[in-house]
C-alpha cells in the first residue's frame, strides 16, 4: 500500500503528517521483515558480563512430569493489564482459567472469571499444586523497574522458580511474555533482565514460546493514558529529544492472539508481537492530544530535561512517571520489531473510539503494583 492509500486509513496520523510534511516517514505501515525508513535497533553492548551474571537468578532443581490437556490455563496476573487482554481470549475460546495474583480484583475486570490463587515463590510445593492440572501457563510476571531492595535480577529467580515449577507439575507449555529487542548483555538492565528470564524459560527442558510486544496499548494501560492525562491538565507539553525516535504500538487484543496462537504450536517458538504501522514518538504524542480535544505548547527538551520534569511530575502524583532509564530503550528504538508486524489493529483508531475515556483518571504505577 501507498502513502497516500496509508494515510487514508489513519485519520489521527493524516492530521499529524499535514502538519510536519518533512517528516517524510510518518504513519506508514510497519516494514515487512526489518524496519525501514529510520535507524534499525542498536546491536547489543558487549561490556556487562558482571551484571549478566547477578541477572541469572536462581536454579531450582527438580524432575519433570508428563502432562495432558486438561482444558484448564493458567494466568500470572489475569486481572493486570497484559493479562486480562490474555484471560479474556481464552475465556471467548472457552477454556478454563486460574489465574495466580496478588492483586485478586481490580477495576475494569469484572468480567473475567477466573479460579484464584496467590502468586508467590518462597513455598515452592504449593506453587507446583497451584499449576498442577494446567494446560498452559500464560506468564505475565514481571517488574518494571527496580525500587528498593528489589532488582531485576530476582525477578529473573522468581521467573525461573515459576517456570521450574510448571514443568514439575506436569504443565504442557510455558507461553512467556517478554519484551521486542532483549538481549543478555543489554546496558538497559529491564531489557537484560527479560533476556535472561527467556534463558531460564529454554533452560527448563519444557515445551515454551516467547512472545516479545513492543508498547502495548488498550484499555488498562498506563503511557499513553498518563500522556493524555497530562495533555488534558497542562498547557505545554515536554518532548524529550526531538521526538524522531519511533515505536511500534501494539494492541492488548493483538498480543492475546499471538500468546495463544504460540501455544498451540507444536515447536516451541519465539515470536515478536508488533502492530502494523510505526510512528514518531512526537507523531504518537500529537496523535493523543488529537483524539482527547487539546492543543497544548510543545517544547523540546534535552532528555535529562525530560527527565528531570518527570521526576517534578512524580513527586505531584506521588508515582513514577518515566524514568531514565525507561527513555533510553525508547529513544534506541527498542520498541520497533524487527519481524514483520502480526498485529492489525491501528493506534489512531483505538484512540478515536476511546477519547472520551483515556487520561480522565491518572494510572498509577506503584498504586497497582508496590502499594
């Protein structure tokens, strides 16, 4: 498909383009194997092996158990935000669902009916009866960023303790939901961390798939809902950089598709889930003031700048907004996948259909996930 032909489907972007017509790649469609028209994601970094080897985590041993299909899938955090986009896929497929959480009701999910169970990793026996009888476990585990005493790397000792444990209980596969662009010796220690818990996933000996999202968005999320809360509140609005560095949304719905496609695959499988056009950060941002009515002053910032602003904006909503380094994985592109895009459903679209509901109510990380 043409620009031109592009651009008529994309009715926020088509604005966008009008208004920065030099900035000759917008809203085109996803590239069809590597990514074009702009800098291909960044080699790993060669020169962190000390860290590598804090980020291993833990190595439970125990012998593996055949399973059956038993009807029953299994759910880390069936009512977070990746997860319920799994858990109601699964339940419009029929299937039973338990989910492990510590988070048992939040709101927005009232619909999904799911068996519960707590998710921990100190008693490892109840673990293993938590998952016996499964089918899958779809994994959402993870953390977003280090805060206190805890780190990336035990995330990656929980993550190979789950992962120990659904073999032990004789679960069929393991599906895992990582990150587009992970790599062991990342200097990024969030996208390090995701590459060794998909090391402790193979090393299980248990059938699995990794699926690696871009920025996923939908109902629930936290980016773009806070960008357009912000966009309604303020009457300017920061850029980090030039907002030239681009990323490749992904709906909530599309991820659930290729979580479950991969589990029905007989090899185990490591797949990107990216949508089908990438943008400009600045596009993405503009696109959302679009959609929610607001017309606020842009200005550039350096990235520490932007930085900085995000931690005065931390303190005033008593949150983490966006951190350090969180902007270097954007602005090295590590949210564009180098695959072809296995989504279809488009950003600007999803934002027309849902103005009227995001940045109403500012989303709180730590609220839902260290409070």
């Amino acid at each position: 498909m043409g620009q031109a032909g592009a651009r008529r489907e994309h009715p926020l972007f088509r604005v966008v383009a009008r208004r920065h017509a030099a900035l000759s790649y917008l809203q085109r469609l996803a590239a069809r194997g590597a990514s074009r028209g702009g800098r291909a994601p960044p080699a790993p970094r060669r020169d962190r092996w000390t860290r590598a080897a804090r980020l291993r985590g833990l190595r439970p041993h125990a012998l593996p158990v055949l399973s059956q299909a038993t009807g029953l899938d299994v759910v880390t955090g069936a009512f977070s935000f990746t997860g319920r986009f799994i858990a109601r896929r699964l339940m419009a497929q029929e299937r039973r669902i338990k989910t492990l959480t510590n988070h048992p009701r939040r709101p927005g999910t009232e619909d999904i009916t799911a068996e519960v169970a707590p998710l921990q990793f100190t008693d490892r026996e109840a673990l293993v009866e938590s998952l016996r009888g499964a089918d899958v476990l779809y994994n959402t585990y993870w953390v977003r960023f280090q805060r206190g005493r805890f780190h990336f790397g035990q995330a990656v000792a929980n993550s190979r303790i789950l992962f120990g444990a659904a073999r032990d209980a004789g679960v069929r596969k393991v599906v895992h939901i990582s990150v587009s662009n992970p790599a062991e010796d990342s200097h990024l220690d969030y996208y390090a961390g995701k590459a060794w818990a998909e090391r402790a996933l193979r090393e299980t000996g248990i059938s699995w798939a990794i699926v690696r999202p871009t920025l996923v968005f939908g109902q629930g999320d936290i980016l773009i809902n806070n960008i357009a809360w912000l966009l309604r509140r303020l009457p300017i609005f920061g850029i980090p950089g030039k907002g030239d560095y681009r990323l490749q949304p992904v709906a909530g719905e599309d991820v659930a598709e290729i979580a479950t496609w991969a589990a029905e695959q007989a090899d185990s499988v490591t797949v990107d889930a990216a949508g089908p056009d990438i943008v400009y950060y600045s596009e993405m941002v503009e696109s959302i003031a679009i959609a929610v009515s607001r017309h606020p002053r842009f200005i550039y910032m350096s990235p520490r700048n932007a930085v900085r602003a995000a931690r005065l904006i931390g303190r005033w909503v008593n949150d983490v907004t966006l951190n350090e380094p969180e902007l270097t994985g954007l602005m090295e592109e590590l949210l564009v996948s180098r695959e072809r895009p296995r989504g279809t459903r488009r950003l600007d679209n999803w934002l027309l259909s849902n103005a009227d509901i995001i940045g109403r109510k500012y989303a709180s990380e730590l609220e839902r996930h260290w409070r």
